[in-house]
C-alpha cells in the first residue's frame, strides 16, 4: 500500500511563507494499491484533494472517497478536485451514518449548496454514489476498512483501519480522548476503539492538533502530540505520523515538535505531498 499525504493541516488552511515546508492545506490522504499507478481510496476531502488532481493529470478518479466526518477541514475540497468533479469520475463517497438518519448528500448540502456555494453535490460531474457508513467492516477497492467511533466534539466521527491484505494503515484525525477522562498521563483515555484502529499497524496517522501545554484547548475536540505517540507505543504501531497541524502552527514549530521526540525513530511529522510505503 502506498500512503500519499495530501493535506495535513487542521480547522483551516495555513498561507504564508512560515507554511510552506510542512504546507498549509486541510486534511486529505491518498491510498493506492501496490504496482498501480493511481489511488483508488481518499479518506478526508479537505483542500488538500485539489493536489490530488495533479496525480491524475487530467485524467477522472475513479474509486472512493470516505470522510471521517462532516467539519469544514474534511469536505471544502470536495467541489474543487477536477479529477473527482469530472465528466468521467466515478466516485463512491461514504460519510458517517447520521444520528438523526439523514442522507449523506443532504448532509453535505447543509454547506455545499445556495446561498453558501453555488452548486449542490448532486451537481457534480461524474457518476456519484453517496452514501452512509456504520461501524463496522467494509470493502472499497479492494481495501478492507474498519470503521469506529471516536469521541470528537461537533458531529459523530469515525477513525479507520484500511489493510490491503498485506499491511495496515490506521487513520484518526479527529480525536478528543480527553472527554472519557484524563487517563494516566492526562492526556486521555486510551480506549478501545483507539486501540482495536491502532494495534499493529504499519503506520499511525493520528490527530496532534496540541501540545502538553495546550491541554485546556482540547474542549473543541482534539488530541495532545503525545497522546499519539502513546497510543501507538501502547497498540504496537511501528510508526506514528503526527496529523492535523493547528492552523498558526509554523514550520518552526514543527520542526521543533519534531525534535522533541527526535529519540523515537516511530514518530514522523506530516507534511503535504508526503508519501509512504507500506
């Protein structure tokens, strides 16, 4: 599996020059399948989904596109992918199941569609497919995914296990584990879930929007750095990658949380327009 990091900022994107090495769009990541060219799965459709275009060239997607939940970082993307707003895409595009039962493409017209944005996301070129995910296991393009629940403020939200059969990728951008307790370090909670996505993964791409001294902002629904490096130590995840950068977060200070864990050959920093082999 071939893991390509599209956009890695969270809750807006990051302009400036003080971005540009670790990059400033919103959170997308590309998965292609070992000796194919193209990604077939895209989890998150921040505005880091307009790169994906560049991969294609020209070209229409054609796979699917699960998002984790419905905040602005995970969908602003969505209209602006020439490769998936094509006449030849053909896209599979899965959002949480709803507690109140509502359809996935009404949901994402709530912020897709008049006054808010000049088309609706049934107008989108191609042939589309919306629909609704509840936890559990499922197949999309040959990639065996498992969807569970993680506390998150503001909308039920998902984190992902996607293994091709060969290797494993666990995906949770969005976490507050700090709503179930503070846990052992204070951090939060390392909870089932967390850990059935985590364990023995290949690579663990994980919210780590704070930092320690930042623990009082976790109310809006994120995870502390060390949160994630913890919870892969506590899974057995060979290596983390260090996800959904606050948006004022420089490359400076990036590369100083990069430092601070320097010891642990495990941790990565993401970065747009990275990529891993799994």
């Amino acid at each position: 599996m071939r893991v390509h990091v599209c956009g890695s900022r969270g809750s807006s994107p990051a302009v400036g020059a003080e971005f540009l090495r670790y990059g400033g769009h919103t959170l997308c990541v590309a998965l292609t399948h070992d000796g194919a060219r193209l990604p077939t799965l895209v989890l998150d459709a921040g505005t880091g989904i307009t790169r994906l275009a560049e991969r294609f060239g020209g070209a229409a997607f054609s796979g699917a596109i699960v998002l984790t939940h419905l905040h602005w970082d995970h969908v602003q993307g969505l209209p602006f992918c020439r490769a998936t707003d094509h006449p030849d895409a053909r896209v599979v595009f899965r959002i949480p199941a709803q507690e109140d039962g509502a359809e996935a493409a009404s949901v994402l017209a709530r912020a897709m569609s008049p006054p808010h944005f000049p088309i609706g996301p049934t107008d989108l070129r191609g042939d589309w497919d919306f629909g609704s995910l509840d936890p559990g296991e499922h197949e999309f393009e040959g990639f065996q995914v498992v969807a569970r629940e993680v506390p998150h403020k503001g909308g039920r939200t998902f984190g992902y296990r996607v293994s091709d059969g060969h290797s494993t990728l666990a995906y949770i951008s969005d976490h507050c584990p700090t709503s179930l307790g503070p846990g052992d370090d204070g951090f939060g909670i390392r909870h089932p879930p967390a850990l059935e996505l985590a364990r023995d993964a290949d690579l663990l791409i994980h919210d780590a929007q704070l930092l320690p001294e930042e623990i009082a902002e976790a109310d809006w629904g994120h995870a502390v750095a060390d949160y994630a490096v913890g919870l892969a130590k506590a899974a057995g995840a060979r290596k983390v990658l260090l996800f959904h950068h606050k948006t004022a977060r420089t490359d400076d200070q990036l590369d100083q949380l990069a430092a601070r864990f320097a010891g642990d050959p495990r941790v990565e920093v993401a970065a747009d327009e990275t990529g891993f082999e799994l």
